[in-house]
C-alpha cells in the first residue's frame, strides 16, 4: 500500500463533517492548510468563532478520520485565528446549511 | 376555535395546525402542557449545567458547556415563544411561578457536582431531550413547533457528542472510570424515569390524540435505551438494562421504578420495586435543587424590580 497524499487529506477532511450541521470541514471553509511531513499529517482550521463550543469534538474528528488513512501515524491539528464568514462557505454547504434552517 | 371533532377531522386529512384559530380548547390545553414541560426542562438545565461547568478541567470544556447552555436557553424560548403566541403570560409563567410549580423532569432537581456527572448529563439527559424533540418534530400536528424544532436537534446532536466523547476519555482513565460509574449509576434510572409513567398507567392520552406527540412513553424509553445501552457498554461502563433477542426489546435488570435517596445520591435497590404513585409523591415534593435553580433563573428579574 501506498502512503496517503495530501490530496487523500483534503478528501478524508472534506468526508468529516461538522459536530452540528451535516456539512463537510472543506465545505464549511474551516480548512486553511493541509500539509504531509512523513507519516505526520498537519492541518490548519480557522473555527466560525473564537468561542466555537465544538473546537475539542472537531479536533478529535480530524484526528481519529486522518489516522484511519495509510501510512498516517500523527496528526496535528493547528487552531489559526483567521477571519471566517459565510463567504468561506461552499455553494453546497449553504445549501445544506439551508435546509438545516439555518442562513 | 374549532371543536375537537372538526379538529381530528382536519389532522385525519394531513393537515397541520396552524395557530390556536384552528385548534379546539381541549388541543390547546395540551399542546400548552407539552410546551411547559419542554420549555422548563431547557430552561432549567441552564443554571444546572452552569453550575457544574465549574468543573470542567479545560478551558475548552468549559466553553463547550456554555455553548451547550446557550442552545438549551435557545430551546427554551422556542417553547415559551409558542405559548406566548397561544396567549400565555410567559413573563408570569417564568418570573412568578413557585419553584415547585416548574415542570422540568425530577432529574435536574437532583444536583449535577462533578465533571463526570456534568458529561454524564450531555450523554443522556441530553439524549432523552434529543429523543423527546425529534419525536415531537416528526410527529406534531402544530406546524409552527415543527418547524421551529429543525435546528434543535442538531444542536442535541453536539451536546450528546460532547458527552459521549467526555464518557469515552474518562472511562478510558483508570483513575477516573469509577467516579464515571458512580455518576451512571444514579443518572441511568434516573432518565428512565424522566419518560415518565409507563403506557399501561397513562392517564393523559390527548397527546397522542391529538398528533402532539407520536411515540408512547414506553417506546420513547425503549429509543433512549436502543442508543444509550450500547455506546455504555461499547466503553466498558455497567448499566442494568440489556437487549432480549427474544422480546425483540430491551430489558431493564433491577427494579424499576425505585425510591430514591437524595443527600447519598443511590438509589434503594434493596427496598425493592415501589409504586409509580410513590414516584410521582416524589416528583411533587420535587428534589433538592429545585429552589435554587428556579432562584437563579428568576433572581435577577426581582432585583431590578426591588431597586428601581
């Protein structure tokens, strides 16, 4: 078996949904950097909030969904305090979040 | 208004509810005690978890309560809007009410003062909300509550997960899997509880009737148990209930219900099964906590009327 890429990263993060909504992280425009070093996969995430009460739970997301990827043994999942708005979000996830009766 | 007749005609045709303009006085009177009892219970477990919040070994646990607060205060005013919509006096209804006179389950009166407790609520009393909600939003004839209750679930969705992931860590911690165990051991019959009198010995039969709600008591409690047994047992946490192959249903192991004893927080299996008549004296004289939640809630409401 081969290693995971980080293109497989970006679509294991795009299949973890946030702990609410049924919208992937991708769509949500939560990811700002994917990056491989080794067998160790970093993340970067900007959250909705600085307060974000789900933060711990999409923490642990990420991490158990990037370990089930080959070759990954570490994952480090790194907060970055950048601006977030309902801009970042994908056409898909406002449609989701539509439905979920929100926005 | 209508009459029940034309009522029960209407919800035969598939239609909803639209306002109290379209219901009878005995459909309200329901839908009214249904909205109390849900409002409370939100309303109630805010300063319940805000207290025992101050447990939380993390910052970020401690914003996750909040936020869990936040939304349970969000549920609250959805049920209080609706009765205000059905000619309710909510400012009297939440401010003036006697404590005791309050609706929430008998389970937020008993004090939440540990971690483990704290997180043990998220994963199942939260659960029991959850189960309680998404029953209401499938099954309600009153279209304006169902289609208030979309975003409800999925915010019991994050506050069952953050008990669940809590659960799973400390049962995981050898040096705190027992207090886990303590807080489960009281909180499990507890919630049983908290769905109430069993089918056979329900009185009220108009929610059902009226398409208020759609499960009975018993198959709400069987749904809570379909969910909450396994993912105990998944991490290792004793529970006395288990799934019968054979009735096709899970089975309570101890019996139930049982009389409680408040200030050592266990319940007395070794007196035996007691009567639901029993339990409900108990739920009447209401549990420890209950002044001051309810005095929490109400307090700063009296304090501006007395200085100004």
């Amino acid at each position: 078996m081969t290693a995971a890429t980080v293109a497989e990263i970006r679509q294991a993060l795009a299949e973890t949904l946030d702990p609410e909504y049924p919208v992937g992280l991708v769509d949500l425009g939560l990811v700002r950097g994917v990056e491989l070093d080794g067998g160790t996969a970093r993340v970067e995430i900007a959250y909705c909030s600085l307060g974000c009460p789900c933060i711990a739970l999409i923490e642990a997301d990420i991490e158990e969904r990037l370990l089930r990827l080959e070759g990954i043994e570490r994952v480090e999942v790194r907060e970055v305090f950048e601006p977030w708005s309902r801009r970042d979000v994908s056409a898909k996830g406002l449609r989701i979040l539509r439905e979920a009766g929100v926005g | 208004m209508l009459t029940d007749e034309q009522v029960a005609q209407r919800l035969g045709e598939g239609r909803l509810v639209e306002g109290p303009d379209y219901a009878s006085e005995s459909y309200v009177k329901g839908l009214a005690r249904t909205l109390v009892v849900s409002g409370d219970t939100e309303l109630i477990s805010a300063p319940a978890y805000l207290k025992a919040a101050a447990h939380a070994p993390r910052l970020q646990s401690y914003i996750s309560v909040v936020g869990i607060i936040q939304d349970e205060l969000g549920h609250a005013h959805i049920a209080y809007r609706m009765l205000r919509d059905l000619g309710v006096d909510t400012d009297e209804l939440i401010y003036e009410r006697d404590p005791s006179d309050f609706r929430h389950p008998y389970a937020f009166d008993v004090p939440l003062e540990s971690w483990s407790e704290m997180v043990v609520a998220n994963g199942f009393y939260d659960r029991a909300g959850f189960v309680l909600l998404s029953d209401i939003f499938e099954h309600t004839s009153y279209g304006p509550w169902k289609r208030a209750l979309v975003k409800v679930d999925r915010e019991e969705t994050f506050h069952l997960r953050h008990g669940e992931q809590w659960m799973k860590t400390l049962a995981a911690d050898t040096s705190a899997h027992d207090d886990l165990q303590r807080a489960v051991d009281w909180m499990f019959l507890m919630t049983l509880e908290w769905f109430g009198l069993p089918d056979d010995l329900k009185r009220h039969r108009e929610q059902i009737e009226f398409g208020l709600k759609g499960k009975t008591n018993d198959e709400l409690r069987q749904t809570w148990m379909s969910t909450a047994v396994p993912f105990c047992e998944s991490i290792g946490i004793d529970v006395p209930a288990h799934f019968d192959a054979e009735r096709g249903e899970y089975v309570i192991d101890c019996p139930f219900p049982q009389q409680f004893d408040e200030a050592g927080k266990r319940w007395l299996t070794e007196e035996g099964e007691v009567s639901w008549d029993e339990v409900l004296e108990r739920w009447r004289r209401r549990g420890p906590a209950n002044e001051e939640l309810v005095e929490l809630i109400q307090r700063g409401r009296l304090e501006l009327a007395r200085a100004a």
